[in-house]
C-alpha cells in the first residue's frame, strides 16, 4: 500500500481504510480477514502571540498558543529569541526587557517534523510601553511615588507643560 494523504485544512482530518490481506497465486486468491486502519492526518502547525507590558519590571510579557500535534520548536523576533513545548497548548515566554514599543513575530515554528509558514506564523503583536490613558491621569497604581511612571495613565511622569488629573 502506497499513497500520499493531504490535508488542506486546518484542523485535523481521519481517513479510515478497510485492508484486506489476500493471498493470491497461480489464480488462487484467498482472502483474509479485513482490517479497518485509521490514518490521522494533521494540518500544518499555527501559533498566535499574545503580549503585555509589566511597567514596574520593564518587561513584555508574551504568550503564544500553538496548534499542531507533537513537540513544539521556534523563534520569537526580535532577538532570535528561541522557545519549546508541546501542541497544543500554550507557551508562556520568559520575561523580555524592553525599553520603547516593540513588535514581536514568531519567525519560526515547528511541530515535530512539520513547519509553518505565512498567517500560520500569527502575524506580529505590538507591547507598548506607554499606557493607554491620557496624559497627566494620576492613578497611583502602585505607590503614591510622583516620580514613579507606573502611577501614571500612560506612563509618563508629567513636566510642566501637562495639565494634572488626580481623582479622589
């Protein structure tokens, strides 16, 4: 038995074949008993990247949740950041410091011995390190520090030429 099975989908496909074992010589043929095979045939691997940005540490934090089936291998961009695990799930990436907003792609990915390419890569995800308040909101998130970014709405301390909020 000899043959190619594609699956150009992106989920998983089952074929099942009924084999039947048959001895065949001189015009005798006895068959034997049949065989059902199920044959799973999985579709190229995909991840998608999810990311934040932790003020007080200066790091993004970012998660890739990867599809496919087996053992996962990869880089992040910027930094041929390399990572691993296991499809599905999902991989949780060390901390990357970071000091101005930064998109991140998945370069590359493998599942077992199957690469992705193209959308199945995730595209790009952008971790800003601003946040997405308006200038001069206090929210003293953290402390009650002036000086500390992280107290306010987007992560810049005030000079004197923005106007102050403080709610309370």
């Amino acid at each position: 038995i000899a043959g190619t099975l594609v699956n150009n989908t992106a989920v998983p496909q089952t074929v099942t074949f009924t084999v039947v074992p048959t001895y065949s010589n001189g015009g005798v043929s006895c068959p034997g008993t049949p065989v059902l095979v199920d044959i799973l045939v999985q579709p190229p691997p995909s991840v998608t990247i999810a990311g934040s940005y932790d003020c007080m540490s200066g790091m993004a934090n970012l998660t890739l949740t990867v599809a496919g089936n087996g053992p996962v291998s990869g880089v992040l961009q910027p930094g041929n950041i390399a990572f691993s695990g296991t499809a599905p799930g999902t991989i949780i990436l060390p901390p990357i410091p970071i000091t101005s907003s930064t998109d991140f792609n998945v370069s590359s990915l493998a599942v077992g011995a199957c690469s992705a390419s193209g959308a199945a890569l995730g595209g790009a995800v952008t971790v800003s390190t601003t946040g997405t308040g308006p200038a001069g909101l206090w929210t003293g998130a953290v402390d009650t520090d002036w000086f500390n970014k992280c107290n306010w709405a987007n992560y810049q301390v005030p000079d004197n030429t923005v106007d102050v909020i403080i709610d309370n």
